[in-house]
C-alpha cells in the first residue's frame, strides 16, 4: 500500500505544473546523450508524448553535429572548423541535410509515433519556416591582435522565424520536430547552430519554457555545486566572473537571449537522466537549472 500512496504523492505533486502549463508550447533543445542511448531515447519519447496527453505543447528542436561529422568521415569529406563551427562547402551541405533533415529528423519521428505520438518532421525550409543570412565568423590571430573575417561557406544564422507553420501544427494535434536547416533570399540551404535555432523558434512561439538537454548537470557554482534556480542577471554576472566558462557559455547565453525575447522560462537540465523533462517540469525540485527573467 505504502509504494501505492507514493505514487499518489508524484500525481499530487505534478498537479499544480499541469494545471499551469496546459495549452502552452514548451520548446526542447534534444541533443547530446538522449539521442544516441537506446534507453534515454526512449524516456524522451514517453516524456514528449505524456506531456502532449495532458495538454501543453511539445516542440523539439534537434542538433546532429557528431552524427554529419560520422558520415563525413565515412564519405572521405574532412571536417574542418573555423571558431568553432563547421566550415560548410556545398558538398558538405548536402550531407548535412541527409542527416539533419533526413535520418536523424525521421528517427526522432518514428521513435515518438512508434509508442503513440504524433510527430511530423520538418526543416526550416518547409515553408520558408527558417529564413537565414550566411553567417560571417571572426578569426584571430595566435596573439589575439589581428583578426579577419572567414567565409565558412553555407552556415547561417536566423534572420527570422515564420511561426505559421508550427502553430498549424500545434492547433492540428502535431508534434513538430525541427531540423536546424534555414533557407536563404534565393533559396538557398544553411546549417544552423540548433541551439540557436531553438532559441529563435521560442520566441517566436512565445514560448513558456524553453529545455537545452546536454551532458551536464545544469550551471554550477564556483565550488562546482549546482545551481538550480537563478536569474539572468546572476547567470550575466557568472560569464563575466568565470564562473560559467566554455561551452556552457554560449548555453547560457542562449536562455538570457531567450527571456529577453518574452519567453517566460528556461532551464539546463542533464539528458543523461531517465524521464529528465518530465522530472525537470513536473516536480517541485527539477534536476538541472531554472533561468528567471
């Protein structure tokens, strides 16, 4: 009786998050371990599709990076990376739609419709849902002193997003899964950062909650304890402190993007955790960090 009346507690305790976040979009950045464990990728699944039954509004946003880097490799294409982003010739950008917009996009389909979802795949070319402009990256020299600008070929940013699309989608019961591609003025492709792509996508939405899942427990401390709920001032002030350094950066960075563009609230959260959204959204203590305005 005693582990029937815990599971009464959890209901109890998702109740009031239920209540508060039916009918509202809920953006997720899927990537990093949920997407290539068997086991992770089917929590997320179950996850997606519970928080559909109850009423919000799931919509996932994928990256792929090691995944085009795989078939790159086996196609004898060598990666090469300016600043950290991929340098992106057309041929390289063929493939980065195979993968993007193709194997990896339909699997995430199929692998929520396979347990009872309702998932249609789409590029941010599908009705010029992505509109982007070639991204310019700044190179610097060893000493720092001298800097020049590199054409790394068909990488984006986000011009715009036209949200009609999406909410189309949402109004008809579909669960949209995005592959970070943009389409430019004359109709060209461009790889596109899918956190950036995620950010976009919420705030067009005006999203209640944007979700990166990664490979890390959410921000830490200096002392390398986590911080579960903090504001975006305090996120600012651990950049320029240091505290936050490296590729949480531009993470961060991402959710402070984010609440200025009226999305009500992100959060971090380690995808290496079973069920991490569901536990992140519908319980009183989360497992990874909240971001406030």
């Amino acid at each position: 009786m005693d582990h029937l009346i815990a599971k009464a507690r959890v209901l109890i305790e998702a109740l009031p998050y239920i209540r508060n976040f039916y009918g509202k979009t809920i953006v997720i950045k899927y990537g990093g371990s949920a997407m290539v464990d068997e086991e992770l990728e089917r929590d997320f699944a179950l996850d997606i599709i519970l928080m559909k039954y109850i009423g919000m509004r799931p919509v996932i946003v994928h990256g792929g990076g090691p995944q085009i880097s795989e078939m790159l490799e086996r196609m004898g294409i060598k990666s090469c990376f300016v600043s950290g982003m991929r340098v992106t010739d057309a041929e390289t950008m063929r493939v980065v739609e195979m993968v993007l917009g193709g194997s990896i996009n339909k699997d995430i389909v199929n692998l929520i419709n396979s347990r009872g979802g309702k998932a249609v795949g789409l590029t941010g070319k599908d009705g010029r849902m992505i509109v982007a402009r070639q991204m310019k990256v700044t190179s610097y020299s060893e000493d720092g002193k001298e800097c020049r600008v590199v054409d790394i070929g068909q990488v984006g940013e986000v011009e715009r997003v036209n949200p009609e699309v999406l909410e189309t989608m949402q109004e008809n019961g579909f669960i949209p899964v995005i592959a970070p591609i943009g389409v430019g003025a004359g109709g060209e492709s461009y790889n596109i950062n899918a956190d950036l792509v995620a950010v976009e996508v919420a705030i067009a939405l005006q999203a209640e909650k944007l979700v990166f899942m990664t490979d890390v427990p959410g921000v830490l401390d200096k002392d390398s304890k986590l911080i579960s709920t903090l504001t975006r001032d305090e996120a600012e002030a651990l950049i320029a402190e240091g505290v936050v350094s490296g590729g949480m950066i531009p993470k961060v960075r991402s959710c402070v993007r984010s609440l200025k563009g009226g999305v009500k609230k992100t959060h971090i959260i380690d995808g290496r955790v079973n069920h991490a959204l569901l536990l992140e959204i519908f319980t009183d203590r989360g497992v990874g960090s909240e971001i406030l305005p």
